[in-house]
C-alpha cells in the first residue's frame, strides 16, 4: 500500500498544469490578453502588432467621411443581426445563455440608420466586408461553438471599449458632437459586461484545454473581420 501511494503522489507532482496568461482570473481574460497582443502600440500598452493600416493608428488622425461612416454601420448592423438570430435561435445550448444579456447592438443601429435617412441621406446596402464576416459567423455557429464565442467576445467587448472611441472622434469630426444609439446602453454598461464575463467563464468551465485555445486561436480571425469593416470609416 505504501508503494503505491508513493506512486500516486509521485505521479500529480512530475506533471504540473501549464499556466495560461490571465488563466488564473477566468478564461475571460485569457481572451482578453490574447486580444490586447494584436492591437498596436498606439491602441494600448499591451499591444505588439506593428502599425500597417490607417484605421491602426490613433483616432485623431483619421478623416471620415458620411458615406463611409454609414457603410462602416450598415454592416455593422449585419454582423450584429446575424450574431443576435445566432443567438436567439441557440443551436448550441450554450448560446442561450447570451440571450438579452443588455449588450444587443441590432435594435440601436436601426435607430441611427433611420435618423440618418430622415436627414436625407440615402442608407447604403450592406458591402462585401459584412457580407462575408456574416456568412462566416452562420457557418462556423452550426459547428464550431468556441470559435464562434470568440468572435461574440471580441465583438461585443472591442465595441463597448474601442468602438466607444472611434464613435466619440468620428461625432466631434462630421457629426457635430451626436451621440449615436449604437454607442448607449440601456443600465450600468460595466455591470452588463461582468455579467457576460461571468457567463463566458461559466461556459468555458466545460471546456477542454484544447478546446479553450482553439477558442483563442480564432482572435485573429476576428480583428480581421472586424478591422474589414472599421476601414469602410475611411473609404
């Protein structure tokens, strides 16, 4: 008996679990460091992306235009409506858990559109960058549930820290200061994202390793997504 509690003990000790950074705070911000290592300096201290892009360098030296603004939103709002049915129709149980979690884009965007066409301007169809990020979002939902949370993280959370930026600077420059609905929320905005965080690693608890860092791994993917459609600001 002694022998074979020795090699029992021995064993949990020569094969100690790798640490993850952030792993230690939740899978949260497990995906929260990887993001941050594909901005770029200029975007946060954390970044190591070198700087290739106009959208990549810092706010004030961007030029928008309206009809770039609008492209940017319109597919903007495809991609929103399309993670938002995605979740409704939860063809994985996990997605019902993000249901009316407060973060919903879809209902704000068609708000500002509608004021925007009131103002005379005429609302653009939606543009290859949405239609394709729309259409990879469809596909990888009904087969790959932790690329696909992934993408709904970076979404939802680039929007309410960077996106809020980018929206404040495009209203100073062509707006006249309007504060857009896409950029307000209904209740205490930081209180809605720990409630999703909390959701996400309640989620991820289920998770293999393997499964968490194919999660990861999908990061890069989705800036480019998404990076597709904030250069429509500029077009």
């Amino acid at each position: 008996m002694a022998s074979r509690s020795y090699v029992v003990s021995a064993s949990t000790t020569e094969t100690p679990r790798k640490r993850y950074p952030g792993g230690a705070k939740g899978f949260v911000e497990e995906m929260r460091f990887v993001a941050m290592k594909l901005h770029t300096k200029e975007q946060a201290n954390e970044g190591e992306k070198e700087v290739k892009q106009p959208e990549e360098h810092s706010v004030p030296k961007w030029e928008p235009s309206i009809d770039g603004y609008l492209k940017f939103l319109v597919d903007s709002k495809l991609v929103y409506d399309t993670l938002e049915s995605i979740i409704d129709k939860a063809a994985f149980p996990i997605y019902a858990e993000f249901r009316n979690t407060g973060l919903e884009r879809s209902e704000k965007l068609a708000k500002d559109l509608q004021w925007f066409e009131e103002q005379g301007y005429a609302i653009p169809e939606p543009s290859s960058p949405g239609i394709t990020y729309a259409e990879y979002l469809k596909e990888i939902s009904d087969k790959d549930p932790q690329a696909f949370i992934c993408h709904f993280y970076n979404t939802y959370f680039a929007h309410s820290a960077g996106g809020r930026m980018i929206g404040k600077k495009v209203a100073q420059q062509i707006l006249n200061n309007r504060e857009l609905e896409f950029y307000k929320w209904d209740g205490d905005l930081s209180q809605l994202l720990q409630n999703v965080r909390d959701k996400l690693n309640k989620v991820a608890e289920s998770w293999t390793r393997d499964e968490k860092n194919h999660c990861l791994e999908e990061t890069e993917k989705s800036f480019k997504h998404s990076g597709e459609i904030l250069r429509l600001i500029l077009s």
